[in-house]
C-alpha cells in the first residue's frame, strides 16, 4: 500500500493519461468504490492542481487540461 493511500489516485490519473476527462462516476465504476469516496479522490487530485473542476448543470468533470492542449 502506498503511502496515505496514494494508490487510489494511480488509476483515476492513468485514466486521464488517455482521457481529457473524468467524471465522479468513471472513477466510482473504475475504482469500485462509492459515490462520496470516488469525489474526494477527484477532489484531492484538483487540490493538487493536476485537474480543473468544471461544473455543468448537474453535472460535474474534471478536466485534464495538459492533454487538452494537446488535442488541439
């Protein structure tokens, strides 16, 4: 186990690796875990400043704007 349970941002960043973005519900699905676990990993990934967190409606994404730069 990595250290204050940095394992469970490995998959989610992997996933953005490939992705321009993630939702609460891709990293619930891909992480098996539930809806509140699955937002504080994303939430912890913005607080690093490796994602931007926008906001549609009811909808929420978190953004990999590297990559996004990228696919322009």
């Amino acid at each position: 186990m990595f250290k204050n349970g940095l394992f469970l941002y490995i998959k989610p960043l992997t996933q953005l690796s490939t992705h321009p973005y993630t939702t609460i519900e891709y990293v619930q699905r891909d992480l098996q875990v539930n809806r509140l676990k699955a937002s504080r990993i994303l939430e912890a990934i913005v607080t690093l400043g490796l994602l931007r967190k926008i906001r549609d409606g009811r909808r929420v994404y978190f953004v990999n704007d590297p990559l996004v730069d990228i696919l322009k």
